[in-house]
C-alpha cells in the first residue's frame, strides 16, 4: 500500500513544493518538467553539456554541446550533490568516505601532479641509470663542434631533463667547454646547491639566459641568490624564466620567437630584427620596468598583440605606462591584469589606449558600451594551490571554498543553527561566475514522501538566455547581491582583485582608528552614588522573574519573589524588555529592570567592536575586528598587508548575535572568510595566536560586571570568576582549526565539561608560569572598566534611573598575560555559579556557597551592599 503522504501526482508535487519552488526562483513554466525529472530521477545534462579542463588542468569550464539551440527557460536539469556536511565535519567526511577524497581532488583540479607519472616505471629506473652517460654524449657533441669550428660555434646549451645533480654539473666543466655560451638551459634536473650553480656561472661572461626550472635548488633560491648571479653575469637577461633589469631587445626577441638555439641573435642588430615583430607575450616575467631601449613604437613598429599579465610593473605610474602603450600605433589587442599596473578598470584601459580593439579577449566596444565593462572576465581566477607532497584532504580543505555552496534547513518551529555545506557534482561545479550569466542554478529539497525526513537534496539548473552550440555555461555566484551588499569586495572569493586599492582602504581606517582617542575619565566611586531602594519600613522588595534558578537561590530577605509583574518593584528577566513588552505586561515607569537602553552596543559583538573603536580606536587589549557586512573591503587590505608581510594571518569569524560558539570558525583562508559571509552576519577578528596556556591548554575567563549606573559610571565585579578550559591540548596545525574542543573553551553545550575550581586554578597557574595572579587581576579590572567607559562615551544615552543589570565579560590572556577583550554577554542568569561552592579569589580567601550568588548580586544592585563584590 502506497504511503498516503508519497508525492504521486504534478498537484501532490506542487501542494508540498510550492514555496520552496518559489523560493528557489524557479520559473513556473518549469514545474511540469522539474517534477518529471525528479520523480523519475533522470540526470540528463551529459546529453547537453562537456565539461573541458583549462588553465592547465587546473580549472574547468562547462560547454554547451547540442547541436540545437536551447532557448531561455526551456530546459531544467538536476545536479547532484557530490558531498554534503556540516563545516566541523569535512575533515572526517573526508578521511572517512570511501573515494570522496579522491573525487573531490579531481573535482577540484588539485591531484594535477599525482597524474603526470610516466606509465612505464620499468622504463624510468633504465632511463635514470643510463642519464650521465646521455649527458656526456651530449656535451662530448658539442665539444666536437668547437673544435671543429671555433669556440663561439656552440653559445646556446639546452641539458634538460638528464637527471644532472650538483656532482655531475661540476664533472662536466661548461665553462672552460664553451667559453662564449649566451643561453644555459639546465631545467628538470636535480640541481640543489646555490653555491655550486654561482660557482659555475660566474664564469660565463657572455651569459644572456640561464633556466634551472623544475630543480630542487629553487627551494633555497631567493632574492639574494638571484642577485648575486645577476651581478656576476653582466649580460644576464633571463633568469629563471624572469627578466633582469638588465634585459634588452634580445629578451624580448626570445620572448618573440625570434632568438632560439638556432638563431641565438649573437652579434645582430636586435633593433633591426624585432622590426616585423607583431605578437609578444611576455607574461609572468617579473618585468617591473617597460622603460628600455628595445621596447619602444620605433623598434617594434608592428606590434599588435602584447600579454604584460603576471608582471609588476612598479616602476611606472599608470599614466606614463598608459602613455607608453598609446605609442604603438599598430597595438590592436593586450593582455593585461584588471585590476592592475594600467588601472582598475577595464573601462579605463579601453578608454586610455584608443587603438585596441580586444582586452583580455574582450571586444573593447563591449566594454565601452556596457560601461560596466564586464570587469568579472578581467579578473584573474584563485585557482588552487598546494605544495608537493601535501595530502588530499589538505589540499581539499583549502580548494573547496571555490566550489562550496550552502542551504540551511527548517521545520515549522525553527531554523537550523548551522549551515550545510555541499559541493556539486562535476557538472554544476564546471558552472564558472560571469556577471551576465546565461544559467541559474538554486538547492532544492525534494520531498518525495511529503516530509523533511525523505528529503532529498539537489541544485536545480536552467538556462535564462538563449545557447547555442558551443556557448559557455556562467552562473553568477553572488546572484542577488549588489554594491549595496559589497559585491566587488566579496569576487575576492574567486578572483585576484586589486590588492593596492584595499591596501590603500585598509590604511585609511587603520590611521582613522590611530587618530581616535578618548578624553573620558572616570573613576569608580568609593562610597555609593546610587541610591539603595532599602524601604524605611524595611518591607521586601517585590522581584518578577522568569529565571528559575533566581527564584530558587534568591533567599535574601530585603527580597520577596511574586508571580505578578505589575505589582513588583524589580523585573529580572531573560527576555527583551522594550516599550511594547512593558505597555502588553503593563507595567511601568517606576520598575527596576535588568536591562539598560541600548545595552546591545556592549553585548552584540559588531556593536560592541565599533563602540570600543569609537572611543579608543584600536587599544591593545581589542584584537582587529571588521564588521564584514559593512568593512569587507578595509579587512581584505588587512589581510593583503599581513599576507605581504608573511605575518600571521588567522582569523576567527563570530556571528553578531549567537551564543555557544554557533556558527564561528577559526581559518586563515581568505576565501573562506568570505563565503562564510554566506551563512549570516559576522564579525571578523584576528585570532589571539600565541595565547597563556594552562598546561598545554587554552582557556578563557569568565568575569560576572555588576552595573548600577553608566553616569556616573558605577561597577562592581564578583570575587569569584569561572575559568574555562579546552578539552585538547593547544595547536595551530591546520586540521586542529575543526577541532571544537582544541580552539573553543564553552563546552557547557558541546564536549566533556571539566570543572575546575577558581582558587585552585589561580594557585596551580602561578606556579606554571611564574607569576603574580594579582597583577594580571588589576589588568583585567582595567580592561573591564575602560570597555563599560567606551559605552558610557559613545552611547550616554544608555543611562537609565531605574536600570540595574548583571554582565557577563569574557577574558583571554596572551603569553605576555595581557588581557584580552572577547565578548560581553547580557548575563541575567548565571546558573553555573549557583551550582558550585568555591572560595572568593580576591576576597581573602573565604568561602563563598553558590547558593548564595543572586543574594550578593541583588544586594549590591538594589541595597548597595558590598559583600564579595568589588568596585572597579
């Protein structure tokens, strides 16, 4: 008997799908057909589409392959999910499934180099062995050549792929063999010694080339290496593939196609050769420099196609390297990065240089026209990269942020707090961004049983342009988000933007947070401003509230509990309180609330990161935060900046709003960062890297802040705090940053709880480290009071007569046991400290029952008593 919810009939389909259909975007002239293709499972895009690998293999792209046009919302196809998890759970997914690793390394181009072997290693170990004697035979050839007709008879040596190591490059002798070499050709060899090689070299005084590609030695090969051969070889042009400063129309014309070992151009007029010269790459060069005597109008009159991408060219403004540019008359089409050394815009360039007719491929009159000019196909591609020798997962776990898209699921009581993650299969992620895309894709869950537990996932795919045989398949990646949203700043993703443009916003905001300073001063007063609520006649005050362990534990008798809102004199509660709370309730002005107006610029963490900015700029107990949704753009630059720097470049993203750690994750992934954007509004701050350890563990500390006033400001902090640990010890290898109890301390909700008390910890932590608790106590107290004091100066309006309220500050030390600020929590229940007996930390020691917290609490907010409470 069929299942009475099953979705047999296109109405069933439509009665339980419509609003995800809806939702999805899907067009209604596709239902029909979409509900045919699920039902009935067919995965028909093969029979229309080729998936062609570019970019050397490390990219692909998707072709439309039918011979017959497919007009806009014609067709729909289902792309399958080829991996879904939750973010926590990819390393184990994909050290776990069977095959997955592998497919996703395929997927994403990463496992290029593991199949390059050759397919007969027989044929390898019998080629290794006989390599010296074919170098010999080799260089024996070209001594004969000498001899028989002179030394300048043999200048360009290519040695390729001989297996020569440092041992036999020096048996060899080259220098005194062919005195009068130009070129030196020693790639894909085993050469590791850079002193060996510059002990050789040197020698050549006619060197204009010399290539050691594909050599170990180029793991030990920096700057300084390269500038002491440069400087022994006077001629040296080409280094490496590189051109020196010293680079002259030679270069050039080896770069042309002109120079080569049969026409090495020794002795020529190399101004006269490069005349009919009309194509020239010369990408990824290292070319920081076009001002020279070979590369000008007059020595190459003809040129019409020029690739400049993948060089610096630093030593040019834009305009004079836009000047030079306009001087070749005949210059019809360049290749150029864009953002880049001629301008940020594909609009400027086309606009600049007047004679070209293509940009980067692109019809130049398409720029113009559009004006928007299709910048997104100027951008260079992040293509993945990896090192030799780095594992599948490794590899995987950084590429996926190219390919990842996400849904989150829910039910009709809520929304999932945390985001599925899913990788479509070959075909949906062949899909690449354009910003005029010709398809659509959307997740869509399929409930073929009519409930979320038969749900199904897939991507839905359609066309909505009309293709024709042989048209790229685009989809746009940020479809829907617009400049109100940062979209330019969020293709950092998947493109190479323009580096010095965020650099130059980054340093904006950062001398804007240099220059902000606070004149506030105040200090904790040592006899109560406020006043105590304590009746003359010594009757109770009357407390609502909606806290159990506070109608429990409040046993002080200047305090009676009642099940009427209206009629107490205080209202501590777990919920908002707002004007529309208090006029539904009816309660009114004369009521003490647990709450101050405006509270959420200290415990909403984007407000609270642009409260403390405000009023002390970037102080050095608040790690570097960005509010992603509205600062993209100066965080980008910050990270270019540190990556440039190679400093640390590690970044925890924490929602604005969420608790328990939800949805926050540790990643030095700039991709990464900003497709977790994706998954709702966050805050981006730079890990505390170096943290104190407690025995090989992180750990933070929970601090409870009293608040009777914000002016004058008034606080007080309870003697006993809680210290959290982690469960594993501490680590930055890459895997850990997954790990929950290696990077996060709040395991009240996730992993084994370990508590430890305060005293015993304080005790055990100075004998590890060696120092003083009270020292780093006064630093916190400090800390804390200039974090309320930022609100008070940016937000007086926070300042409520009849506001009292509890909160919670969250503390980590750095290994010079400086405090740093992580959050503060509005903080009306504080169970945890209810349920231990421990001894007050700064109050000499004494005892203080756990029961007895809302007792102290309540006193001093209410009665201004001062029993194991602080004023800071």
């Amino acid at each position: 008997m069929a299942n009475a919810g099953a979705i047999q009939t296109f109405e069933d389909f439509i009665n339980v799908h419509g609003l995800l259909l809806a939702a999805a975007g899907i067009p209604l002239s596709l239902y029909r057909k979409l509900f045919e293709k699920l039902s009935t499972e067919t995965f028909d895009g093969g029979n229309y589409f080729q998936v062609e690998p570019i970019e050397d293999g490390r990219q692909r792209r998707l072709i439309f392959t039918d011979s017959r046009s497919m007009p806009n919302e014609s067709n729909v196809f289902l792309v399958d999910h080829a991996l879904s998890f939750r973010l926590s759970d990819a390393p184990k997914q994909l050290q776990e499934v069977p095959g997955v690793v592998e497919r996703m390394a395929s997927l994403m181009c990463v496992d290029t180099d593991l199949n390059s072997d050759l397919d007969d290693a027989d044929n390898v170990s019998s080629e290794l062995k006989d390599s010296k004697l074919g170098v010999m035979e080799i260089v024996e050839s070209e001594v004969e050549k000498v001899k028989q007709d002179g030394p300048g008879a043999v200048v360009w040596l290519e040695l390729e792929d001989l297996d020569i190591d440092d041992d036999v490059f020096l048996s060899l002798d080259l220098p005194s063999k062919f005195p009068d070499l130009i070129a030196l050709s020693l790639c894909d060899n085993k050469l590791k010694s850079p002193k060996t090689i510059l002990n050789e070299v040197v020698k050549f005084k006619h060197l204009k080339a010399l290539w050691l590609n594909n050599n170990p030695i180029l793991q030990n090969f920096d700057d300084s290496v390269a500038d002491v051969i440069i400087h022994s070889c006077p001629c040296l042009e080409i280094l490496n593939s590189s051109f020196t400063r010293k680079y002259t129309g030679w270069a050039l014309g080896f770069c042309g196609g002109i120079y080569d070992k049969e026409n090495p151009g020794c002795g020529l007029d190399t101004g006269r050769s490069l005349q009919e010269l009309t194509s020239l790459d010369l990408s990824n060069r290292r070319i920081h420099s076009l001002k020279n005597k070979g590369f000008s109008p007059d020595t190459m009159p003809s040129l019409s196609y020029l690739n400049l991408r993948g060089n610096p060219l630093d030593d040019h403004s834009v305009s004079d390297l836009r000047e030079l540019l306009k001087g070749f008359t005949s210059l019809h089409a360049l290749e150029v990065d864009v953002p880049g050394p001629l301008g940020d815009s594909a609009v400027e360039i086309a606009e600049s240089i007047s004679s070209l007719s293509l940009l980067n491929g692109v019809d130049t009159a398409k720029i113009l026209e559009s004006r928007k000019g299709v910048i997104d196909s100027m951008l260079l591609p992040r293509l993945p990269e990896w090192t030799a020798g780095e594992p599948l997962i490794d590899r995987v776990l950084n590429a996926m942020w190219l390919y990842l898209m996400s849904y989150r699921l829910a039910d009709e009581e809520k929304i999932d707090e945390t985001s599925i993650w899913y990788v479509m299969d070959e075909l949906g992620s062949a899909l690449r961004h354009s910003d005029e895309p010709n398809f659509r894709v959307s997740p869509f869950l399929y409930m073929p049983q009519g409930t979320l537990e038969s749900a199904v996932s897939f991507t839905i795919l359609w066309p909505t342009k009309n293709i024709q045989y042989g048209d790229e398949c685009t989809r746009d990646y940020l479809f829907g988000i617009g400049e109100e949203k940062q979209r330019s700043a969020r293709l950092t993703a998947w493109f190479h933007t323009p580096q010095k443009y965020f650099i130059r916003e980054y340093e904006k905001h950062w001398q804007n947070l240099r220059s902000t300073s606070s004149s506030l001063v105040t200090k904790a007063s040592t006899t109560n401003s406020t006043t105590s609520l304590a009746r003359s006649d010594g009757r109770p005050l009357r407390v609502y509230t909606d806290i159990p362990s506070v109608e429990e534990f409040l046993t002080h008798p200047g305090f009676i509990i009642t099940t009427d809102p209206k009629e107490a004199d205080i209202i501590w509660t777990s919920m908002q309180v707002d004007e529309e709370t208090k006029k539904a309730i009816g309660l009114n002005d004369q009521q003490y609330i647990n709450q101050f107006p405006f509270e959420a610029c200290l415990v909403m963490k984007h407000h609270l990161a642009e409260t403390v900015q405000k009023a002390y700029g970037s102080p050095e107990w608040f790690q570097p935060t960005y509010n992603l949704e509205t600062q993209l753009t100066q965080f980008i630059g910050d990270y270019y900046v540190r990556e440039n720097d190679k400093t640390d470049n590690l970044w925890i993203l924490k929602p604005w709003n969420m608790a328990r750690t939800i949805d926050t994750t540790v990643t030095e992934n700039l991709s990464a960062i900003i497709r977790l954007m994706e998954t709702g509004p966050k805050i981006c701050q730079k890990y505390i890297e170096q943290p104190a350890l407690f025995k090989g563990r992180k750990f933070d500390i929970r601090y409870i802040v009293l608040v009777r006033s914000i002016s004058p400001l008034e606080l007080f902090i309870t003697d006993v705090f809680w210290v959290r640990l982690a469960n594993n010890r501490y680590t930055l290898d890459k895997k850990s940053l997954y790990e929950y109890e290696t990077h996060f301390t709040v395991m009240n909700y996730r992993g084994t709880l370990n508590h430890m008390n305060t005293p015993e910890f304080v005790k055990e932590f100075e004998q590890e480290h060696k120092v003083e608790w009270l020292e780093i106590h006064s630093r916190v107290k400090q800390m804390i009071r200039k974090v309320f004091e930022s609100a008070a100066l940016v937000h007086p309006e926070m300042q409520s007569s009849t506001a009292r309220a509890m909160y919670g500050v969250d503390v980590m030390l750095d290994t010079s046991f400086k405090p740093k600020l992580l959050e503060v929590t509005y903080c009306p229940d504080c169970t945890r400290a209810c349920k231990y007996d421990t001894k007050a930390v700064m109050g000499g020691g004494e005892t203080v029952k756990g029961r007895d917290f809302y007792n102290y609490v309540f006193g001093c907010l209410f009665l201004n008593e001062t029993t194991h409470v602080s004023p800071l």
